[in-house]
C-alpha cells in the first residue's frame, strides 16, 4: 500500500476510514487509474483516494468509497463517463464523485438520463438500468491537470515554450480528443499536414497505443493531458518520456461534484479543502502517490472549448 494511504482497510468492495465518528462520507472513485485512484482487491490507493480520506478527518467523518470502472473501449455504446457518474450520484450510490473535471457542460447536462459504469456490488438489473440524471454542485477544486508537450527519446532534450516550437518535429495525437483538435486547428491549422492520427483503443492490436509508439520513437512528440502522462508513468516506471515542462493555457481543474441537496456537505467539502490548501498539503500528498501536482486556477468551472479557442495562436 503506497505512503499517505496508509489508514485504508478494504472491506466489500469498499475503502473504509474509521474516524470514530457516527455519520459517514460516501465518495465514488474510479478502481483503474493510479496514481490518482485504484484497488485490485488487496489493496488501494493514489491521490484522489489520500485527498478524500484527509477531507474525512477533517469532518470527523467515517470515509466508505464506492469503486466504479470507466470502459476504456471506444464503444458508442458505452455511457458518457459524466453522465455514468451523475447516474452514481442520481441512483445514491454515493454522495460525491471525485477526481471530477469541472466542466460547465458536464456539471447541467443536456441529457435527463444515463447508464450506470460497472462498479463494485452491482446487480444485473443495475448494468442494464437507465437512471435519471441532473444538474451537479461542485466543490471548489483541489487539483488543475493541463496539458503538455511530451517529448519521446530523440528529441527529449528539446526546449518548448509554445506550440510554434514543435516546427518541424514529427507529431501525433488521438483522434476524437481535444489534445488532437488543439494541435489539429492551432494557429490556423499550422500543423495540419504534420500530424500522424492513432485510433484510441483500435491502435492498441497494433503495437501499443499513443504513448508506447512515442517511447518507441515512432514519432518525436505530442500533446496530451498531463493526467493521461501520469497514469502512463505509473504504468511504465522506466519511461524515457519526458515532459518539456510547457503547459499550454487550456485546462480542468478537478474537485468533487454532488446533488444540489447536498450543498450543507459540499460547504464543509470546501472547507476542508480550504485548510488542505492553506497548509499546503496537497503538493506533498501528490508527490507520494507519484502524481503531478498543479494548483488549481480560475476560472473554478471551465466554460465549454470554442473553436475560436482552439485556432488562437497566442498560447503563452
């Protein structure tokens, strides 16, 4: 079990936090992502995991999680991963969902249902089940994730200060993601002829996906979630990817979303959140479960990504 998690015990399908207190605090984590969140049965952990567990003793609140499982297929079939969640939090599964990217969209969704993702304890009826979904409270956030350049191997050394300096690499990104359309419209389509595309899932019968044809030297950069580089890092502890230290200025930041009848627990969420920040806790909590640690910025609650987001030049 990895430092700063210590206190979990796995019990059912659930992480529970003893904190000598009568009332308790159910959050809904993903099980597959470390380091932000993940069990395998014997043991769990990651950030996201530490972060609930330090808001839970600051509330004097027992902590239980309930594990759920985002498919990584690019099944159309598969629920929206926000509208799954909200589902969780719709059906009462649990009373927050965290490590929640807070995006306007997400938060008011245009749909009035979801299915369920899979999760621990579900029932058949449950997977199949179609659940009323609605308008999402946020906390204030607790960590930002931008995106960034990666460099491969050949190019590892290079110094980027702006998309303009990947002139002349060669390139590639995912098809379908926002990191695509971001290198794909930059600066009027400045790098439109110089991108190769990979099919998210379909690329991986093919030698490995984005990152693994990068660490290969397939290609020489690209630009993903500085997430995604996380969990790839904590997959991969001998990578020679290397993050060129550039963020370009779109980002989410991430917090817990609940029901609006829930708004008394978010406000004693934001506090405890506030205390994390004000001792600065958080840095430490994500160095020990191997993550990259980015304050949170303003706005709290990114607005949707327009197109004229994405042709502006001016990424400083």
């Amino acid at each position: 079990m990895r430092a700063g998690v210590a206190v979990l015990a796995l019990s059912l399908g659930l992480i529970a936090f003893r904190a000598a207190a009568a009332e308790t605090m159910t959050v809904c984590l993903e099980g597959d992502t470390p380091p932000f969140s993940y069990h395998d049965g014997k043991k769990a952990g990651g950030f996201d995991v530490a972060v609930a567990v330090a808001v839970a003793r600051r509330l004097d609140s027992d902590l239980k999680i309930q594990w759920f499982e985002i498919s990584k297929s690019p099944d159309e079939d598969e629920p929206d991963p926000a509208r799954a969640e909200n589902a969780m939090l719709n059906l009462g599964k649990c009373q927050l969902v965290g490590g929640f990217p807070l995006i306007a969209n997400d938060l008011t969704p245009a749909e009035d249902k979801s299915r369920l993702p899979d999760f621990v304890g579900e029932t058949r009826d449950e997977r199949k089940q179609w659940v009323p979904i609605g308008t999402l409270s946020a906390s204030k956030p607790y960590y930002y994730y931008p995106f960034t350049v990666l460099l491969g191997p050949k190019v590892a050394g290079r110094k980027i200060a702006s998309l303009d300096d990947l002139a002349g690499l060669r390139l590639a990104s995912e098809d379908g993601t926002l990191a695509d359309a971001i290198l794909m419209w930059y600066d009027h389509r400045k790098y439109f002829r110089q991108v190769t595309h990979y099919t998210p899932g379909k690329s991986l019968a093919h030698g490995g996906g984005l990152l693994e044809h990068l660490e290969r030297g397939d290609f020489d950069a690209t630009l993903v979630a500085l997430r995604r580089y996380d969990v790839y890092r904590a997959q991969h502890p001998d990578t020679k990817l290397v993050t060129s230290g550039y963020y370009y200025r779109l980002g989410f930041n991430v917090g817990y979303v609940a029901k609006p009848s829930d708004a008394a627990l978010l406000r004693r969420v934001n506090a405890a959140i506030d205390d994390l920040a004000v001792r600065n806790e958080l840095p430490a909590m994500a160095k020990a479960e191997g993550m990259t640690y980015v304050a949170p910025r303003q706005p709290a609650v990114t607005r949707g990504v327009t197109l004229g987001d994405l042709i502006a030049g001016d990424d400083k």
